[in-house]
C-alpha cells in the first residue's frame, strides 16, 4: 500500500472505528469489502468514523455484499447467512440495499447514490480479468497443493453459487451535510 501511495500522502494502519485522524480532516473515506465481516454494532461504529472524519461535503464511498431484493424472505435471509458463516469462516452479515443506506443514514449522511452488480466471487471468469493469467495460475496452485484450503475454498463457491441470486455486490456513495 505505501509503494502504491508513494509521497502522496502517508499510510496508517489501524481499526477502521477509531482511525485517531481529526474530525472533519478528510474529503472521502474508502471502505472496501470490510463491512460486511462486522456485527451490526461495529458496522454503526465504523460509518460514525467515517463521518465524524469527513469534511461537511465531503464523501462516503463503501463496497460491500449486499442481498436483493429488499423484502427478502427473512427464513431464506437467515438461511444464507449461517450457510455463507460457516463457509467462508466469518460471520459475514450482507445486507439489503435499503439496510446499508439505513446504516450510512443513522451515521448522519445522506446517501447519493446505489448500484448492485451480479455476485463474482470466485467466478473464473472474473477472476482471471481482475488477477491476469499469471495471478489466477498461482492461485489456482497454492489451492490444489492445499487439500484443506481446497476444500475450503471449493465450499465457498458452493455456498456463492447456491445464493448467486440472493447476493449482488453492492456499492454506495453517501456524502456529509453541510
Ligand atoms: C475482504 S478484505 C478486503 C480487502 C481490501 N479491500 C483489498 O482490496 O485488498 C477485508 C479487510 O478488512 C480488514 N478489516 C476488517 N475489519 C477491520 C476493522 N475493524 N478495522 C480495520 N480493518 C479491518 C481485514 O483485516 C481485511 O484486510
């Protein structure tokens, strides 16, 4: 990450709920698929950081799991979460479209805008666009080297794949009142 920043600013590592960054100091918080990992209350935590860092005006930017349709079964809703929890390993809690604006909306910010894309993970398709030829044949070893791993992994493309149409990815862009 620092090699990838270079002079252009400095790199930090810490917990996303208490960055030690001044409020108001930022013009856009990035979260990128860690939400989705946490329980409902560090979810809250984290976007009240988000927002007590950003500047009025400035943005909110998440990328997460996210579940459709809005109304969805709330039996086949707890199904998929206990199912995709024991098969990846964490007790990850995707959530609707209207749940995640719910949740960036109690933080204070007014969300702009929403978009859902087909769920991709583990697709072999997808993979090779994002890792390139040379990135998927690594993988692709270190998982058949690993009978553990491989089955592992091999279960949560199950799991993906029996709920292909329950989840999407989801993004959204919220931004903080003036
Ligand atoms: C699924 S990965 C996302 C990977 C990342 N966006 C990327 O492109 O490489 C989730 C990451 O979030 C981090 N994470 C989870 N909870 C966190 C928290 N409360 N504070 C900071 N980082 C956290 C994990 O350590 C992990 O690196």
């Amino acid at each position: 990450m620092a090699a990838v920043v270079g002079d252009r600013g400095s790199v930090r590592q810490g917990e996303a709920a208490r960055t030690g960054l001044p409020d108001a100091s930022a013009d856009v918080v990035i979260g990128e698929a860690m939400l989705s990992m946490q329980g409902d209350k560090a979810k809250a935590a984290i976007a009240a950081e988000a927002a007590r860092v950003l500047r009025p005006g400035g943005r909110y930017a998440i990328h997460e799991l996210g579940v459709v349709p809005d109304d969805i079964d709330e039996a086949h809703y707890t199904k998929l979460r206990k199912d995709l929890a024991r098969a990846i390993h964490v007790n990850a809690r995707p959530m609707t479209a209207a749940a995640w604006k719910q949740l960036m909306e109690e933080a204070g910010l007014v969300v702009d805008w929403v978009d859902t894309a087909p769920m991709a993970l583990l697709k072999v398709g997808r993979n090779l666009r994002d890792e390139g030829l040379g990135g998927l044949a690594r993988i692709a070893r270190n998982v058949l080297a690993d009978a553990e791993l491989r089955r592992h992994v091999l279960r949560m493309r199950r799991t993906f794949k029996r709920y292909e149409r329950d989840m999407v990815g989801i993004a959204l862009v919220a931004h903080k009142p003036e």
